[in-house]
C-alpha cells in the first residue's frame, strides 16, 4: 500500500542562469592621421529581449580617436555604432526578463591604406530573471523533521539618473577626449525606494588656450532613486549602472583667461532587490510500519549583500609600454582605470589589481607620443567572504621620472566592495513504501543510543515520534550523552 502525502507549491523570482558574450564593433576613420596617439571606446546598452534558445542585446558604441597630423598638431574625431549581438543557450524562452551589463574589453587600431580602422571588444554579463517553482511534500502518513528553510525572491527595477558639475579650468581650447567610469557607493531600500548612492570618474584630455596638450579629471557624486516595490526597509539590493551620456560644454572667459567647463552626465540602472522569504519544508522522513525511499528537490539561489567601501593610496615603479627618457616631456595623464578581485592568500585576503593610464609626451623634436602605464597593487583586506566583487576608480593618478627611462606612479583607489549572498536548500518531495519493518513483540525496550544524537536522528533510529520518545523518556538530554539509556514502551492488549 503506497504511503499517501500531501505536496505545496512554492514560487518564487529569480535568477534562472546566466551568461557571457563578446562582439566585436568596427568603425572607419580618414587617413589624415600621421600617427595613433590613443583610441577610445565606450558602450551603452539600448535594449535586450529573451526568445526561443537566445538573448538579443542591442547597443551604441561611441569611438574616439586621438592622432597627430602631418603638422604635428593633435587632433581628435569622434564616431558612433549602433550594434546588434546575441547569445545562445537552449535554456532560453520568452518569458524570461534578460538584465544585460556591457564593458569594453579591449580597443585595438590598424591602417588598411589610407583608412585607420578601430575594434572595440564588448564583454556582454547576462543575467536571466523568471519564476522558479519548489514542490515539497508538506505531510502525509509518515513521520516527518520539519524545518523553517530560506528562499530569496528577487524584485527587479530599473531608471535613469543625471549628474552635473561646473568648474573653473585653465584656458582650454578643444576637448579631444573624455572617458567616464561610474560605480556605486551605498544602497538603501526603504518605502518601496531604492536610493543609489555613487560616484562618477571624470576624465578629460583637451588643447589648452595657446596650445599644447592638458588633462583633468573630477569626481563627480551622483544620488539615484528609483521606484521598487520590494524595497523594504532591512532588504539589501545589487545595483548596475552604466554611463548612457556625457555633454561637456567650454566657455571662455577671455579677461579672466579660464574657462568653465560644464559637464552633463546621464547614467542608466538596474537593480535587484532581495528579498528572504522563509518556508516551512520537511527535510527528512521515516515511517514505522516500512523501509523508505526518499527523493528530494534541491533549489539554489543568489541574493545581495552589503556593500564596503575601501579608499587606498598607491604608488611605485609603473611599468611602460615604450621607453620614455629624459628628452619627452610629460604632458598630460588620462584615461585612467582599474581593475582587482579578492584572492585567498593564507588565512587573510588580498585585493589584487592594476591601475593604468595613458600617459602624452612631447620629444625634442616637436612630435607627440602616447605610453600606455601600469601600476599592480596588493592589499590586505579583513573580510574576505565566498562571493565578492569588485568595482574600483582610479583618481588623481600621476606620472613623474626622477630617473631616467624610470616612471613613478601614483593613484588613489577608491573601492566597493559587492557581497553577493547564496542559498541552497534541499527539500524533500517524494518517499516510496520499502519493506515492512517487524515489530517487536517485548513490552519494554531498553536502547543504548549514539553519543552526540539529537532528538530527530533518536527517533528515527527507534522508529517512533519525538512524541512518542520524549513521553517515555522525559528525563532526556540532547544532545546524547555517553553512557544514556532510552526506555522504549509498547502497547500490549489482552487476548
């Protein structure tokens, strides 16, 4: 006779998989440039859509390309690409909400004749969103170790957001590049808002009033707030933000001989917030009357954490792409950024990483030259947990020889830590009658149990419910301890 349960049906909303992507995207620029000084790319995502077995990504690319002309005079030109790209998994179905993060991996330049072509590399993160169903039996004609287990459900929302700065400059003529990096400092979910706390890493290469190359840079704070209904006070969120935008506008200020340069900067975010939600399940299961098969569904999923922030001073010997000696004189540092990851080193950890930069010279003989520079850092970080990323910003980093073919750099990192949580629970969902089980016919009982035992793992060794157990054995102590004796008593009735 099969052993009759009763099953629930829990759903939850959250990450069904995930997935990584490139594509390359090309562009096309005239032949006046003499020599490629720096190319430049940023990307930022317009849409994604889930289908049959694939996600479709769309995007724009915008390609800056700083050279030097047959004169010797810097200059700049700017395109943009839309681009289509997709990823492929046999998982995939519509219904499915794709959150799409996009990074430029790597540029590189060639000259075909008297076009110079630039190739950005786009690393694509995919995260998948859905409904996740867990069935579990909830009881039935068995004996059941029932425990409160935790899911995460996630709730996603997305917006946009804008930050602006103005600030006095030397006198500046054109600007030829700017490069943007933004990363988050704080959440807070409270009243069905989630606030996003950040900074913006602004940096900018430009021709000064009179000539000559200059490069600044800004950190601009930004405040976000978008609408979630999950964002309750307690539940944590992880956010990704990406620069959608940036308009620089200079004007001169001709008696003054500065300039105020204006910058309009518009980001684009999504976030997930988490939310624990706890259960009631059956983990383990007997039966007194037979032997038992049981089969189990097993649920894991993945929640947000806290966020830590972490600001370091670096400096050292950088490492160059080319020679540099004492006839180039420096000019200007920008593009600078970086990279780390948390790495277990003993019982500590590391945070292991590199900042670089593009460092303009200008040799005696009148011509410019770019040298790509790196700085390796490693610090010791507390806590170091399972699951951390990282986002870093390099600000104020700076370049100087003191000896000759020898560059000195020096950056301040300013680091967010991202805890990213997991759960894994194992439920059970099925058990099958075995053989059945013979009774003893002696009234009393006396069972010497295992040292170290608890209640549910005593009264699945006895066949009888911690009911059962604990009414004739009040006097119990758990965990077992050595040298205890269990008093199992059966009902005889009289023939």
């Amino acid at each position: 006779m099969a052993i009759k349960t009763q099953a629930e049906t829990f759903r939850t909303y959250g990450k069904v998989c995930a997935l990584t992507a490139q594509t390359a995207v090309e562009c096309r620029f005239g032949g006046e440039a003499e020599r490629i000084l720096s190319a430049h790319a940023s990307v930022a995502l317009t849409g994604a859509e889930a289908g049959n077995g694939e996600v479709r990504y769309f995007g724009k690319v915008c390609v800056t390309l700083v050279y030097e002309d047959g004169e010797k005079r810097v200059c700049s030109g700017e395109k943009g690409v839309e681009f289509t790209a997709r990823a492929v998994d046999e998982r995939l179905f519509p219904a499915l909400t794709p959150v799409v993060t996009l990074a430029v991996e790597t540029v590189s330049t060639r000259r075909e004749g008297t076009s110079i072509y630039v190739t950005a590399l786009i690393g694509a993160d995919i995260a998948l969103y859905g409904e996740r169903a867990i069935t579990f039996l909830s009881g039935g004609e068995f004996i059941g170790k029932h425990e409160p287990v935790s899911v995460f459900t996630s709730h996603l929302c997305s917006g946009t957001a804008e930050a602006e700065d103005e600030f006095e400059t030397e006198d500046l003529g054109d600007v030829l590049l700017h490069s943007e990096r933004a990363i988050v400092t704080d959440v807070d979910c409270r009243g069905g808002v989630l606030t996003v706390d950040g900074e913006i890493s602004l940096n900018v290469l430009a021709l000064k009033g009179e000539g000559g190359l200059t490069s600044f840079e800004r950190l601009v704070p930004f405040r976000a707030e978008l609408v979630c209904d999950g964002a309750e006070a307690g539940r944590l969120a992880d956010v990704n933000l990406s620069v959608t935008d940036v308009k620089l506008q200079v004007l001169a200020d001709e008696e003054k001989e500065k300039s105020r340069l204006t910058a309009t900067i518009s980001l684009s975010l999504s976030a997930c917030v988490t939310e624990e939600v706890v259960i009631d399940g059956i983990v383990d299961a007997f039966s007194p009357q037979c032997r038992t098969r049981l089969s189990y569904e097993e649920w894991q999923g993945v929640g947000a954490g806290e966020y830590r922030r972490i600001v370091e001073r670096v400096s050292g010997k950088a490492i160059l792409s080319e020679s540099v000696d004492f006839s180039d004189t420096f000019r200007a540092v920008t593009l600078s950024r970086a990279e780390a990851n948390v790495v277990k080193e003993g019982e500590g950890c590391l945070l292991e990483g590199i900042a670089t930069a593009t460092l303009f010279t200008l040799s005696s003989d009148g011509s410019h030259k770019s040298v790509e520079m790196s700085l390796p850092f490693s610090l010791p970080i507390e806590d170091c947990g399972n699951n951390r990323r990282v986002d870093v910003l390099a600000c104020g980093i700076s370049a100087r020889q003191r000896k000759e073919g020898e560059v000195d750099g020096e950056v301040t990192l300013k680091i967010t830590v991202k805890e990213e949580k997991s759960l894994a629970i194992r439920l059970l969902n099925g058990i099958e009658e075995g053989e059945a089980i013979v009774q003893r016919d002696s009234a009393v009982s006396v069972y010497v149990p295992r040292a170290g035992d608890g209640l549910w793992e005593l009264s699945k060794s006895l066949q009888k419910s911690p009911d059962e157990v604990l009414a004739s054995n009040p006097d119990l102590q758990f965990p077992i301890q050595e040298g205890q004796r269990v008093v199992v008593y059966r009902k005889k009735s009289l023939q």
